[in-house]
C-alpha cells in the first residue's frame, strides 16, 4: 500500500482596530523547500537537531511566495507564537497575537519559523494589505493539517 505524506498550511489574520471594526483575511500558505529539510531533519536528524518552530513572522513583502525562499522579504515583526496539538488529530496551530503599538504598518505576508531572529522558516503567505495602525491588534492563526 502506498502512502504519501501531505502538508497544508493555511492562515488567518484577524485585524482588529481599535473602533472595534474586524477585518478578517484567509488564505493558503506555501511550504517552503526549507521547511521540508527542517522536517527531514527534526524527525531524523541525531546531532544538532533543529529548534522548534516556535515564532510568527511578519512582514511588508509583497514577492510572491516561492518554494525556493527561505523566509519573508521584508520581515517588520518577530514576536512567539503558540503552539496547539490535540493527540490523535492531523492538525496543529500556531497563534500569535500582535498587540496595538506592535507590528504597526501595511502587512502583507507572513511566515513560522524557528528562532527570534534568523532561523529557519517552515512557510510563506502573501496577502493583500491589511493595513494595522498603532491602536489595532492583529492575529495570525497558522493551521497545517498533515494528511
């Protein structure tokens, strides 16, 4: 019996400004051929095996996502996300929220990685501006779903 392993990333951002109007943006995301080695090596590896993904990126990019990048083109926040897995399910979150005073600009990607700075990105979205003013707060849910 053949099997094949499959990962879906998708994310949605939520804006919430602060006269209490919600904008709410849904979109697949790309994993990119540097996350498919990070897996690779997080299952396998034995010596200086990967951290884990641990942060939400942010960023003002508007390239469109390609396979062969290995992170955001114009990264304008970092901030940790949380991680969320229920036992015998094929899916896990990551959730991250940007509070009024951070990641203030015109959004227009995103992406997982595994370290406060630098590191190794798992995936990459674009999407259209959502523009987070000083007083907003914004929300970014990754869902991958292995299948």
């Amino acid at each position: 019996m053949e099997q094949k392993l499959k990962l879906k990333g998708t994310h949605v951002g939520v804006l919430r400004h602060s006269d209490g109007t919600v904008e709410v943006n849904r979109k697949d995301n790309l994993i990119l051929n540097v996350g498919f080695d990070f897996i690779a090596d997080a299952i396998g590896k034995a010596d200086g095996r990967p951290g884990c993904m641990a942060y939400t990126a942010v960023g003002t990019g508007t390239t469109a996502a390609d396979a062969a990048q290995t992170g955001l083109v114009t990264e304008l926040a970092r901030k940790p996300a949380v991680y969320a897995h229920t036992a015998g399910t094929k899916v896990f979150t990551f959730t991250t929220k940007f509070e009024a005073g951070e990641a203030t600009g015109a959004i227009t990607e995103a992406g997982i990685c595994n370290a406060a700075s630098g590191g190794t990105f798992l995936d990459r979205v674009t999407f259209g501006v959502i523009n987070k003013g000083e007083d907003d707060t914004y929300e970014s849910h990754f869902q991958f779903t292995l299948s």
